[in-house]
C-alpha cells in the first residue's frame, strides 16, 4: 500500500469513527422539542391572526394573491384552496404537537417539514429567512434519533420519561454547522458602509428606524446612539467570526491529543461567550423588533451547542465531567464509544 | 438581482459612500463606472452561483435545506410606511398607518410578521403585480368595514431616516408618496336593494 492509500485510509477510518460517536439523546430531544413548539408558534400565530386564509389560499377563493399551483405537495393535493391548505395547516400543527410530546419523533418532524415547506412556499413574499432556518432544523430531526428520550414514545417503551439510550452524535454537530453557516454567511454578506470597519457602525441605529421591522416608534434610540454603535460593531465582529465555534468542537473532538491551539480552545471554550452575545442579540431583537420566530428558531439551535453531559452539568449547576481533563473514550453497548465533549 | 432596485436612493447612496471610501484609499473611479463594474461582478457571480447550485435544486426544494442567509445586510436609508385611507363624505380619513397605534385598521393581519415581509418588498418597483393584488384585497375589506367610504387610498411615504442628531433636534427629512394606488369600493358592494 503507498503511502498516500494509507494516508487515505487512516483519514476514512477517523472519519468513520467520529460518525460512530454516540451520546446522550437528551440534546437532541430537547432540539426535537424547542422546534416542535417553533412549529406550533410559526402556524399557530397565522391562525391567531386569522391570515391563513389571506396569505395561503389563493385570490380566487379570496386571498390576497394569485397563487398559482403552489409547491408540488399543494399541486398535488389539488392547489391552494381553503380545503387543501386548512388540511396542511391542521396536519401541521398536529405535528408540531407530536414532536413537543415526541410522538413518533421522525415521523412527525418529516410531516412538520412538509408542511412547513408547503405552506410557507405557497406566498415567499410572506416569509423570510427563520422558514428556511425552521426546514433545516426539521430536516436535521428527520435524520437524528430525537425521541429516543423526553418523549411520549419513550414513556410507552420503559415506562420512563428518560431513557439512557444512545444516539448518534452528528445530528447534533451538523445543527451546530447550520447555526454556524447562517451566522457565518450573514455576517460576510454585511458589507455596508454602515456594517463594517472604517464607517460609523450606525447600521443598528438606522435597522431599528426601519417601520418594517420594529415593534414601535424608536426614534429613542438616537439618545442611545453610542450604544447601537458598540452593538454593531460587536454584532458583526460575532457574525463573522463565528466560525471559531467550530474550532472549539474540533479541540473537543479529540482533547486527548493534546497540542497548544487545542490546549488554549479547550481552556477558552469559545462557546460560552459566543452564546452569551448571540443570546443578548436574540432577546434584543425580541424586545424591539417583530421579526417573526427568528430569534425562538435560532435560540433553539443554541441546544446543541453542548453535549447532553455538559447540559446536564449546567442544569445541576456543576462543573461537567467533559471540563474534567480527558479521560479515555468508554466503550458504549452498540459497540461504538460515547464521548463527553462537544 | 434588478438592476431598477439599484436606483432606489438607498442603494445610491451605499455606492456613493464605497466610491468615497475607495477614493480615500487611492482608487479614483466614477460612481457610474464603479456601479456598472460591481454590476457586471455580481451579475457574473449569480449566474456561477446558480449554475454551480443547479442540481442541488431539488435538494433545496424537496427537504427545506434552502441555505439563504441575507439578513440585514444593509439598513434601508430610505424605507417607506404604508398608510390607507378612506374617502368619505369628500374628505380622506387614514385609518391605516404602519406602527400607529392609533390607526390601527387591520392591524392584526398587516402588523403580522408575515404581511410585514410582504409589504417591505412591495414598496420596491419590481413587486408592482402583488402590491397591486393586495390593493384589491384591501379595497374589498374598506368597501365591507367603511359602507360610507367611496374610495380607498394606499400609497407609501418615503423618507430618509434621520440621523442620530436630527433626530434629537426633532428634524423630519423630505419625503415623497411612493406606489400610490386609489380604488372606487362602490363597484366592491351588492347592488342596492330596489
């Protein structure tokens, strides 16, 4: 074998094995839930503000818009009548509901997308960047084991709420990815005059004025003028920068390796100022501007940030056994091996 | 990408401030000229992109993994307020005013997020078929909601936003009504009873 198979062959290996890592479902059944309830709020505030019928159903049963066909699972069902979307909506929230119980988690996540999907691409004028950041999270849920504990289906299988079962860890990380990469992507497309470096950082300032957006007059705010600058240029420092986290899960991937880039990641752990700040962004947002569930959407993501350990650990208050210094990988009853960090 | 979204001032107004900025930097080059370069770059970046993400398509649109994230990128200088109004007895009465508690018609539908995101786009030029649907959307509620209304008017006030220190001072910049439309509701009624 030259060099350059083994090369390859060690790298499969590694790769292999680090799809193999098994943790915890509590993570990602506690993702499974924030989202079912993103669900719920996303549909159920188009009922309460009676807008189904205004934004989904097209002009010819008395929408606003001419609809045409709608994505193929509208065509298919006949198009955006009352009927059909009333159904989709119905089934929809039945989901969402399903998922919040954990009821059939996979399952109701694939109807959940579905209908997401098909209800929200019927009228893209009406919808925005949180619906594709919802089918992604649903998509994820669709691949993950997220029932396996916190669930109803858990209940009826040992007769407990919680269940020690395993599941794999990469649906976890690739939720983390998509937070990342829709962070990441904003930040680099933020190439204003008002966003970036060397102008006056005013772009929060000027966002918060825009009628579109906000909840109420702001017009306040130029008395706090400094203060949206230092939130600018930290918000768009953080966007852009966001990547790090990946790096952090990189350094926690393997901490036994040791090295000085993974020693120094390991005793920063960039994700504890990174969820402060997108924390204190998100619930900024909440308060002053309306953007739909983009910030309940988001924030769910944040689930994922740390191992179900981990969040156990924060939950109890106490240092994690994933802080600890590394300790070898304990086989797991699958045959494949848990991990503490990450 | 249209090229008729780059006239909106806005927009102008970016390009100006990078041409400032370039020529601080050495770069001497005429705001037409960087408009038309950055034009051509984009347009070629898009259509690369689209080509290179062609066959994912189906990926994107059968499991909801649309990767789009243009969120805020930049702040509208010159964003517009949509305001409504009624013609009765031969004077116009708002009923409607984007973030007016006080004029709240249909407030419950249109400050929904959802409607927010339709009525940002549909003060721009290029969502004219829309804008002009949900003018009839509305003008069938008005003729239902005001039985003495003759007319209903829906246009946007677009103004530059102020800033920070006119807007301590309490000064309003210019604006000018934009997509101006005005409906008859008489057609919109049953027929009178004989």
């Amino acid at each position: 074998m030259s060099a350059g198979n083994g090369w390859a062959m060690s790298a499969w290996n590694r790769w292999v094995a680090l799809l193999s890592r098994r943790e915890a479902g509590t993570g990602l059944a506690l993702f499974r839930i924030a989202i079912g309830l993103c669900v719920l709020g996303t549909i159920g505030t188009v009922v309460g503000h009676d807008l189904v019928g205004v934004l989904w159903v097209d002009r010819s049963h008395d929408g606003y818009r001419t609809l045409g066909a709608g994505p193929w699972l509208v065509a298919l069902l006949g198009g955006p009548t009352p009927r059909v979307v009333w159904s989709l909506v119905v089934l929809t929230l039945a989901a969402g509901l399903a998922m919040v119980l954990g009821m059939g988690a996979r399952l109701a996540a694939l109807v959940a997308l579905q209908g997401v999907l098909a209800l929200t691409w019927l009228n893209p004028h009406a919808g925005g960047s949180y619906d594709d950041l919802l089918t992604n999270a649903l998509w994820l849920l669709v691949l993950g084991d997220a029932g396996a504990t916190l669930s109803l289906s858990c209940r009826l299988r040992t007769g407990r709420w919680t269940s020690d079962r395993t599941v794999p860890a990469w649906p976890r990380w690739l939720a983390v990815l998509q937070l990342i990469l829709a962070y990441a992507s904003t930040g680099m497309q933020k190439l204003s005059v008002y966003w970036v470096p060397g102008g006056d950082f005013s772009a929060l300032y000027y966002i918060l004025q825009q009628p579109s957006w906000q909840r109420t007059d702001m017009r306040w705010v130029a008395d706090w003028f400094p203060l949206t600058q230092v939130a600018t240029a930290l918000t768009w420092a953080w966007e852009v920068s966001s990547p790090l986290v990946l790096l952090t899960f990189w350094a926690r991937a393997d901490p036994a390796r040791g090295g000085r880039l993974r020693g120094l990641l390991l005793r920063l752990d960039y994700r504890r100022p990174f969820a402060l700040v997108g924390l204190a962004m998100h619930l900024s947002t909440l308060v002053l501007m309306n953007v739909g569930p983009f910030s309940a959407i988001t924030l769910s993501y944040y689930l994922c940030l740390w191992s179900p350990d981990e969040l156990a650990a924060l939950g109890r208050l106490r240092r994690p056994a994933s802080a600890m210094p590394p300790r070898p990988a304990q086989p797991s009853p699958s045959g494949s091996t848990t991990h503490p960090g990450g | 990408m249209q090229r008729a979204s780059w006239q909106d001032p806005t927009v102008q107004d970016e390009l100006a401030a990078w041409d400032a900025r370039l020529v601080h930097l050495g770069l001497h080059l005429d705001p037409a000229e960087l408009e038309d370069r950055l034009w051509v770059l984009a347009r070629g970046y898009t259509h690369v992109r689209n080509r290179v993400l062609a066959p994912l398509q189906p990926y994107y649109r059968i499991l909801g993994t649309n990767q789009s994230w243009r969120m805020f990128v930049a702040p509208h200088r010159y964003p517009a307020r949509l305001h409504i109004s009624v013609e009765e007895g031969g004077s116009w009465r708002e009923v409607y005013v984007a973030r007016d508690p006080q004029l709240d018609w249909l407030g419950p539908q249109l400050d929904h997020d959802r409607f927010r995101s339709a009525l940002f786009r549909y003060a721009w030029p290029s969502y004219g078929k829309a804008w002009s649907e949900l003018c009839e959307w509305i003008s069938r509620q008005a003729a239902r909601d005001f039985p003495q209304a003759r007319r209903v008017r829906l246009r946007f006030w677009k103004a530059r936003t102020p800033s920070p220190q006119k807007a301590r001072q309490g000064i309003e910049p210019p604006g000018r009504w934009v997509r101006a439309r005005t409906l008859d509701l008489e057609p919109l009624r049953p027929a009178a009873a004989p």
